[in-house]
C-alpha cells in the first residue's frame, strides 16, 4: 500500500521524521518496503503565476508568448503550448532553477526566437493528475508569487507499506494513523466518518430495489442515492492525492470511491442508477457457465461458486471484484447509486483467483471484512459526493442484511501475558496499547476484559492474539534473551543414522569427491534415457500437477539422472575429468498415499582417476572397478557385512555392473553406464556410477562394534592358488573357501588372477591369501593342514578346480 | 709363543689400517680370525702347553683377539659410511620438477556444510534432530498449521501438487512449502516436552535469481509449559553468534504468520558494517540499516497444539516457539554468494571453494 505522508498528516502527525517513522512502524509490525518520492524533488521555483497577456508567437502557429506575474514585481516572458491558455487565469509556473519529476533542471529556454522564463504546467507535469489536455487553471483568489507547494501537493514523500495478510484494516490510511497513534502515542483525530452528512431519512431512497439472494456470499448490502450528478474532473488536491497512492484518476465519481476505499479500507462501487435495468439489483450466486462482460472488456464465465449482481437484463457486476460494462458511470450519467457492501471473503478469494482478477477491491474483500464498514464508508463518500459532484442525496439508506455482531469479548490474564513473553508487562501498559488499538478495555480480577473492534473482529478471536497485539507495540523490542530449560531429559544429537549418513558422505569427500546438490525435478523422458523398460521401478514416476516447465515435471526416481547433468554441464565446460556425489532422497510412486521417499547416496566418476603427472602421464580411466573401490569404502566406513554379486541394471553396461548386498537385502549398484545410456547426456567415455540407498546400508551397520581378541593369538598366513573355470567368479571361490575353512578361517580374499597358456584355455588361476586364527590358541600346522585339505577338495568337487602348482 | 703372536698383531693391525674397502677389509678378517687362520689355532693349542706358559700365552692371545675384533668393527663402521656417502652422491633428482601430488582434497556441497553447521549449534542447545517426507499431505502442510482455507499459499500458482488421489485423512498430496509439516508429525510422535529441528528440502512455484524451486530450510520447534519467547530470543541469538561471530545482535520484529501468535521476524546485526562508522549508508549487505533477516519465528499458535491434542499438547497448558530459517540465505550472507542458482548449477569450481 502506499501511503502519502501528508494524508498520515490529514489525522495524526507525530514528532518524528519520516525515517524514524518507518523504523517504528517496522518493529511494531508494519513493514515499510522503501519511502519514495511523488511529484517533483523540491518545491523551491513552483509558484503561483498570473497570466497578465497571452499573445501569438510571432513564428509559431502553436506557441503563445505569454507575460506572467509571478509575485517579483516584473512580469516575466513565458511561451506556452497549451491550446487553453489565456489572459486572466490563475496558472501553476515553474521558474528557471526549479527541478522537474523526472531531474531535469528547467533553464531559460529560446523557443522560435523567444527567450522564455519559465514554463506554465500541466497537471501531468507535476504528477497531479494524467491529463495533458492543457495547462492548469487555479483558484483566482492565490495572490502571485504564493508557492505552489502551499497549496498543491507537488512534491509528496511515500510510504510504500507491506500490509501482513491478517490487517485488511491497515489497507486504509486511517488504519494505518491508527497504528501510527499506538506506535508513537501521538494523538489521532476523530475518523473521517465520525459525522455523516447522509444519515437522514428513513428507509431505503426511492427508485431503487436490491434483493439478496444468497445472504451467505453477502452480509450486507448498502446504497445511497444521489441525483443531479456532474460527471467531471475532481479537483487538484484529490488528483494529486490519489496519484501519490498509486491511482490513475478517471472522474470525479470514480476517484470518490477510490479515495473512500483507500482512506477506510472498504472498497465501494458507483452504478449509473438510470442504466439498472428495471431499477432492480439481484444479489445471487452466479450459474454455472454464465458469462458476463467485466470492466476491463473481457467476456468472463462464471461458475456457481461465484458472487453477482444482476438487474433486468442479467448480470452487471462481479460482485465484490470487478464492475460490469453496462451500468458503469459515464460523462452523461446523472443519478448515481452508490453501493458499500462485504462480501464473503473466501468467495471473493476463490473468484478472483480462478478468474485471475486481483483487485483493489478483492485484495480487501477477500480477508472478510466487517459489515459495520459500510456505513463508515458510506458516509466519506456522501459527504464528498456532495461537495465534489454538486449531487443532492436522495433521503435514506437502503440497508440489507447484518449490520454487524456483538464485539466479542476475551479476559486477557497478567499472568499469561508474562508467561508467554517471559518478561513482565503491567496490566496498565496493556490496557493502554489495546485501547490506542482501538479496544476497549474494563478491569478483570486476573486481568482485563477486552471487546473487539470490528475491524480487527476477523483476526483477534483469542488471548494469543491480544498477547501478540501488547508485544508487537511493546515487548518484542525490548525482550531479554533467555534460554529455555531442557526438560525433555535427553541431550541434543544426531540420530545414529544420521551420523553414519554423515560418515558416508565425508568417506567419499576424504576420497577426493565432490559433493553436487541437484534437483529433485527431473523431465519425464528421465526413465527412457536411463533406458528402463515397461514395468522397471524407474517408470515408478512422482508426477507434478502443476509442473513450472516440462523438464521438471516429475520427481527423480534415480540419483543417476542429476549426476549425469551435472557431469555433462561441467564436461561441457571443460572438465572431463569428474568425481561427483550426491546425497539426498529418490521418489518413487508406491502402493501408499504418499511415494516412496528412500535416501540415496550416489557417486560418478569419469575420465582419469587421477591427474596426470610427468611420472604417471597416463593414469587409469575410471571403471566399474574404481566405482566398486568407493562402494567397498563407504559400506567399508559405516562397517557393513556385504557381498558383490554381477548384477544388471537397465543403464548400465551389462557386462560391467554389479550390486552389494546384506545377506539378501539388495543396498546397491555400480558399474558402468550403458554407452547408449551414455549418449543420452552426450559422453563417449565410460561413466562409472555407484547408487547405493543409505537408508537400507545405514539399517545394515552395527549400532556398536564389539571388541574381537586379535592378539592374545595371532593367526597363521597362507597362500592358495587354484585353477578354475573362467565363469566361476571370484567371489564365490572365496566364499567357498570361507564357507569350507568354517570358523578357523578368519579371512580369505582374491589377491592375483591369470588367465593364459600355463593354465589352459579357459581356465582362471585366481591366487587367495588365507588367514587362519582360533580365539582359544596359536595354531600349529598340524590345526590347519586338514582344513586347507577340505578347501581343496570342496573347490575340486563344488567348483571343478584344482590346485595350482 | 707370546712373540709370536705378537707379531701377528703388529701386522695384522697395520693392514687393517691400510685396509680400504668393506671387502678387503672382510678378508683380512678371515685372514687373521677365520677358522683357518693362525691366531684362533694358537688359542685352540694352548691346552697342550706347560701349565707354567699356558695362562700367559692364552690371555695374550685372547687380548690380542678381542683387539682386532673392535679394530675391524670400527674400521668396518668408517669404510661403510664412506662407501654409502659416495653412493647417495650419484643418486641424485632434479627437486625442481612437479610434485607427486597426492590424492585430492573432495568437499562437501556448501549447503551440506552449512546445514551441518547449523544442525551441530542446535544440538548443542539441546535440540535433537528429526526429518520428514518431502512429498507431503496437504493437511500437515496447511490444514494442521493454521492456514486459512483461503490461503493464497495454497494455490496451484504458488505451491506445487502432485498426481495422486486425494487421502480421505491427510487430503490432496504435495511438494512440502516448508519444513513445518514435521512440527506435526513430530508432535504426533512425542509427547511435551520437545526441542527439535527439521532440516530438509522444500519447494515453492518460484524462480528468479532470488528463489529457485527448491531450497532448503531448517525448522526450529520447542515446547513445553514455560518456553518463552525471550527464550526464542535468546536462542537465536546463540545461533546467530555461532554462526555469524559472538558479536552478534539479534532483533525481534512483529510479523505474521499463520502458525505461530505472536509472530516475528529475526534481525541479525550486520557483520560486515558493524565494526565501520555507526551508519555505513553504503554496507552492500545490510543497506544501511545494520540488520539482516534471516528467518520467520513466532510462539506456536495455540491452534497448531490444538491440532495434536490427542497426544498430549493442551493449548492452555503448554506453549513453546517456532522458526524456519532457509539454508541458501544462512550461506549466501555468510559466504557473500551473489545468486542462488549458483548452488544448484554444480560446477567444480563453484565446489572447491566450500565444505
Ligand atoms: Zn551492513
């Protein structure tokens, strides 16, 4: 909202400049965005002049050479533009010196051979109003010389206010002197409606007839008459005003109801009465599919949860957003009705919003505001419908529906009010603020009874809120900084998971990776470059209703697709040598209400596995081996028991990809992207990935290791190589030597591999390192020949293998 | 006898002497104290002698023995040092050529950092941290927090909804606004009293160089049946002097929210003007006005406990505060990061300069 300060002024006018009033309103709850300036920088060079003579230009058909009084005693040579100006009138003029709205500085100017002092202005020239018709025409009675800023408001500081969603009544300058009075304690003036000039006659004016329909969508319907309207321009003053608060002046019907809604917060709506078709105004809920011409020219459909105003000929007015074309007022209108009426807000909310038709008007009848509004709107306007407009009011008031309820009354306890804070504020200072607030409050034994005012009815229902209206003016500011006591008996930590989440991200950071944050958003054709197939998890997509762009439609269902656009971005930008990771949750559509959400860790490694140097000018490429060394660390680091086994994945290569797994718990894949997979995001060279879901790995790891004796008796190393099949993976020969040796073999592990002529066509020698430790005694050699016997032997008949050598 | 024997110990010590490598001097060894040599076989004879001459003789010879023994170990110690000086001044490598380098340094994504970095200065203060679904229920998204039916944050222009069938209980399914809705679902699990925070990703329909559509916020809740809002206070404060320096003030400003009453915004004196003139018009921080905002706070609304009433939360038994606070914001002023797409663009070299 923007606010110009010398409207404040109009009701209340602390002690304190502008920027001390900003800075108080802020920490009292109303933001001041910035304070700008309307109209011109400084008013010093405007001044009142008076057109002495007005003659043509010698060698212009255009131009008048004017002589003007501007109060110095000379009479000073002007050359106007304007059509209208002539001998006689009372003119606005800026003299040499004087610095224009936009900064430019007004010197002597030589037009057609004349030499011109100064420059007689239109009103848009000073912010005034829109129109550049011609120049102004002032009030004869301003003597010469008299500065313009006295009597015009040409140079106005702004407040640019952001009024929280919760104070519809802080949309109205007086609701904001209101706050000012509460925040500063400088006195404020009577409302503006405190006297209304229409408040007479009984009953509804004649010659016009509204029935409400749907009481539900509007609680209050009022209307005043007034006949032998002039339709014109409002004078400066109201021009200018409603510029400075952002507002294109139209006539001086429509500037009334926009001055009223901006000074009361309740918006109002002028109909040209003689255009109501049959006189008659129907306030009801619209029909589904009805359509109407709104103000802006736009043919709008409605549907059944919106609110209109029809007469004769249907509908006129979307009630409460915007005014319809057929009963607008127009230069020739005469007899005006003027309506003030509320609105059901969430209505009002929904119609804008489906409509997108955000007003003025709904931006406040949306918040719901209060029915007791209307007749103080009613009678702002009244009064200046008649000094503005020269109109009569037509006796009485038509008046349908609530005039408002009871103020509700709510105890506000001392006590509560210091135990909420934790600081003491006394009952008195209480009852102060809520009063300036616009309460009213009487004495309780505990603490205060207090009666809301309608206009903060909607928000203040409850003790909490009146807590909340005593800090924000005094307390908040002011509070000491305590801690709380910890009372939940239990000291702040990480959770066991999330320390290992953490372990498992520093191992692959400790390893030279860097960590990615990517987006959770991913575009739908995500699972055909991943290459899955109909039915695969990764086709398991959480899709977006109502997605910002097609790339980020849907969710990720794997890691791999943000690792890959962060791997090609930074390709592309000249490093082709990557190790990434990321940590963060996968989405995917479960059988539940709610996705399936599962933390997954993921790295990719591409190009050289190191940099490479004069001593290594060709260090290895990364592969699945290398992918399968970062798996092996983390699960390694969080102390999870696992095993390798081949296993495919859609997108990866299928000759080069394997998974981890806790006993039968699948945690994991690495390997090798699929080249086609690959092209998807442009790379030629081998990707290697590791996706593994922590949530699973994490589930796996021991809470707390138990100490094993590995010293009291050390164990006995051997060495073992056998021949087998070349299918026959290395894992399961250890597995089988582990599984045989049973629990005197404390370790075995595949340390060589040959393949060649000296073990035959497709045969494997895979050498193993064989630890051998008893926790009773040191073994001898007599303890562990027998055991090697049974390994040889089950690898001969399980694996068709047989000893090297 | 006795001349004998010292014969051999004038000669044998001026070869041993004379001797001028470790092989030659090794011979000389065998020469005179090898088995087959003259010394040892004197030694092994003196049993035969008369008994008169044999203690003379063999304590010569044992004497003249151990001699030449420590003679050729330290002979031997001064050739060998000689030796290996002359064989390190032929091993020689241009120090000046590259380094080996060793593997490099990884680093954690400075949202990472900084939400690790905020959740340790939490724990310390005895909070416990908890974390929740993304994807989420309408209901603990708005409903249970006090927005208002009519919320314009509920719009499909605002807030992200996801294809899915509406949940009798939880109603329309999507992308969590904030990290609040864990505020319920930790309530919901534990009775009062509580001290948790909620870090996590959220989202919202917005994108220019001031939000992207996803970010990330950390949420602050402590109830009990005296937390105050001085304590609210008094913990960020301790917050912001952990992560911003001890310097640090905190400002409390009225604001609204709908879940919390009373509501404020928290002010972090600036610290990149606080230390120059009491103005500093031109800080390209704080604007000028020496604060900083960084997060929205409030005292829980009595309708949010209202809301978990079944497990224990009573409105007028209990109360406690709320905060949100974003992670990008708490980075970005703390590492002077001028655009927030830079977090989610990943490039490397964006990377290596935090965690
Ligand atoms: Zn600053």
């Amino acid at each position: 909202m923007q606010l110009p300060l010398s409207w404040l002024h109009d009701y209340i006018r602390p002690e304190i400049d502008v920027r001390q009033l900003a800075d108080r309103l802020a920490m009292t709850g109303t933001e001041v965005d910035r304070i700008t300036h309307h109209g011109v920088p400084a008013a010093d060079g405007f001044v009142v002049g008076k057109v002495l003579t007005a003659e043509p230009h010698p060698d212009a058909d255009r131009l008048r050479v004017c002589s003007v009084e501007v109060g110095d005693g000379e009479p000073r040579t002007i050359v106007c533009g304007a059509p209208n100006v002539a001998a006689g009138q009372t003119v606005a003029v800026a003299c040499p010196g004087a610095v224009m709205p936009d900064g430019t500085k007004l010197g002597k100017a030589k037009l057609r051979g004349v030499v011109s002092l100064g420059m007689i202005l239109a009103e848009d020239e000073l912010g005034l109003g829109a129109g550049h018709r011609g120049i102004m025409i002032l009030d004869d009675a301003l003597a010469a010389g008299t500065p313009l800023g006295d009597v015009l408001p040409i140079s106005e500081e702004v407040l640019e206010l952001e009024i929280t969603p919760n104070r519809p009544d802080c949309l109205g300058v007086y609701g904001v002197a209101r706050e000012v009075h509460a925040a500063t304690g400088a006195p404020l003036a009577p409302a503006p409606w405190s006297e209304d000039p229409g408040a007479i006659g009984e009953g509804a004016p004649a010659g016009i007839e509204v029935v409400v329909e749907s009481p539900e969508l509007c609680p209050r319907f009022t209307g005043r008459v007034f006949e032998g309207v002039t339709i014109g321009d409002s004078p400066l003053w109201l021009k200018g005003r409603l510029m400075a608060a952002g507002q294109r002046p139209i006539n001086n019907v429509v500037d009334i109801t926009n001055y009223v809604m901006l000074l009361t917060g309740h918006p109002l709506h002028a109909f040209d009465l003689d255009r109501i078709a049959g006189g008659r105004l129907v306030v009801r809920a619209a029909g589904d599919g009805e359509t109407m011409a709104t103000l802006d020219g736009q043919e709008r459909i409605l549907d059944a949860g919106m609110c209109l105003i029809a007469d004769g000929d249907g509908p006129t007015s979307l009630a409460g957003v915007m005014g319809g074309q057929r009963s607008e007022v127009e230069q020739d209108t005469t007899r005006v009705l003027l309506e003030v009426a509320t609105w059901d807000g969430p209505s009002i909310h929904r119609t804008a919003s489906r409509l997108g038709l955000r007003s003025e008007a709904s931006a406040r009848f949306e918040k719901g505001l209060a029915p007791e509004g209307c007749m103080e709107a009613q009678a702002v306007a009244t009064r200046l419908m008649l000094e503005l407009t020269g109109a009569r009011l037509v006796p009485g008031t038509l008046d349908v529906g609530s005039a408002g309820v009871q103020a509700p009354v709510i105890r506000l306890r001392d006590a509560r009010v210091s135990g909420l804070l934790g600081t003491e504020i006394p009952r008195a200072r209480s009852a102060e603020i809520l009063t300036a607030l616009g309460f009213i409050c009487s004495e309780a034994q505990d603490g205060l009874d207090v009666s809301v005012p309608h206009w903060r009815r909607g928000e203040v229902t409850r003790e909490a809120d009146l807590i909340e209206e005593v800090a924000r003016i005094d307390g908040v500011d002011a509070l000491p900084a305590t801690l709380p006591l910890n009372r939940t008996g239990l000291p702040g930590r990480l959770a066991h998971a999330q320390r290992l989440r953490r372990r498992a991200e520093d191992t692959l950071a400790g390893l030279g990776l860097l960590e990615i944050v990517g987006w959770s958003f991913a575009a739908p054709d995500l699972p055909d470059r991943l290459l899955a197939p109909v039915g695969d998890p990764l086709r398991d997509l959480v899709v977006l209703e109502n997605p910002m762009s097609a790339e980020q439609s849907v969710l990720r269902s794997s890691m791999a697709g943000s690792l890959l656009d962060a791997a090609a971005f930074n390709r592309d930008r000249g490093q082709p040598d990557l190790a990434i990771f990321e940590s963060g949750a996968v989405y995917r559509r479960g059988g539940g209400a709610l996705p399936e959400e599962h933390h997954a860790l993921g790295a990719l490694l591409t190009g050289a596995v190191r940099t490479a140097t004069w001593a290594e000018p060709d260090p290895p490429r990364a592969d699945v081996f290398a992918v399968k060394g970062l798996a092996e660390a983390v699960l390694g680091a969080l102390r999870v028991p696992f095993t390798v086994r081949a296993g495919e994945r859609p997108f990866l290569h299928p000759g080069r990809a394997g998974e981890m797994l806790s006993g039968e718990v699948v945690l994991g894949v690495f390997g090798e992207l699929h080249p086609a997979a690959a092209a998807n995001w442009g790379f030629e060279e081998p990707v290697a990935l590791l996706l593994l879901d922590l949530g699973k790995a994490i589930a796996a790891a021991p809470e707390v290791p138990a100490y094993a004796d590995l010293t009291t008796f050390p164990g006995m190393r051997q060495d073992l190589a056998v021949i087998v099949s070349e299918d026959v993976p290395a894992a399961q020969v250890a597995e089988l030597v582990r599984r045989t040796g049973g629990e005197l073999v404390a370790h075995a592990e595949v340390f060589d591999v040959y393949r060649g002529e000296q073990v035959g066509e497709g045969r494997t020698s895979l050498a193993l390192h064989l630890e051998f430790r008893a926790a009773d005694r040191t073994l001898t050699d007599d303890d562990v020949a027998p055991v090697r016997e049974r390994i040889v032997a089950a690898i001969r008949d399980e694996l068709g293998g047989e000893l090297r050598g | 006898m006795i001349e004998r024997i010292g014969q051999i110990r004038a000669e044998a010590e001026a070869a041993i002497c004379a001797a001028g490598t470790t092989a030659g001097l090794e011979e000389l060894r065998v020469r005179y104290l090898g088995r087959k040599a003259e010394l040892p076989n004197l030694l092994r004879g003196v049993a035969e002698l008369d008994p008169q001459e044999r203690g003379a003789v063999g304590r010569a010879a044992n004497e003249t023995r151990q001699a030449l023994e420590t003679l050729i170990t330290d002979r031997g110690a001064q050739l060998e040092l000689g030796e290996l000086r002359e064989r390190l001044a032929g091993d020689r490598v241009d120090v000046t050529l590259p380094a080996t380098p060793p593997a490099p340094v990884g680093r954690l994504h400075l949202l990472t950092a900084t939400r690790r970095e905020i959740e340790d200065v939490f724990c310390g203060l005895g909070f416990t941290v908890v974390e929740g679904p993304e994807v989420e229920f309408v209901h603990y998204n708005f409903d249970a927090l006090n927005h208002d039916p009519a919320h314009p944050a509920r719009a499909r222009t605002d807030t992200f909804y996801v294809e899915a069938p509406a949940d009798p209980h939880g109603g329309e399914v999507l992308l969590r606004t904030h990290t609040s809705p864990m505020q319920i679902r930790a309530m919901e699990q534990q009775p009062p009293p509580i001290a948790i925070i909620v870090p996590g990703r959220v989202y919202r329909r917005d994108s220019d160089a001031t939000h992207t559509p996803q970010f990330h916020q950390i949420e602050g809740l402590a109830v009990g049946e005296d937390v105050t809002l001085a304590d609210l206070k008094g913990t960020l404060l301790a917050f912001a002097k952990a992560i911003f320096g001890d310097e640090r003030e905190i400002r409390l400003r009225p604001h609204f929210f709908p879940f919390t009453e009373p509501s404020v915004e928290a002010d972090v004196s600036c610290f990149m003007c606080a230390d120059a003139d009491a103005h500093a018009p031109r800080c390209p921080l704080c604007k000028g006005t020496g604060w900083l905002e960084i997060l929205g706070s409030g005292m829980v609304d009595p309708n949010v406990l209202g809301a978990v009433r079944e497990h224990g939360y009573d409105p007028e038994r209990h109360q406690g505060f709320a905060f949100g606070l974003g992670v990008e914001r708490i980075a970005m002023l703390k590492h002077a990061v001028p655009d927030l797409r830079l977090f989610y663009d990943n490039d490397l070299r964006f990377l290596r300069q935090f965690g």
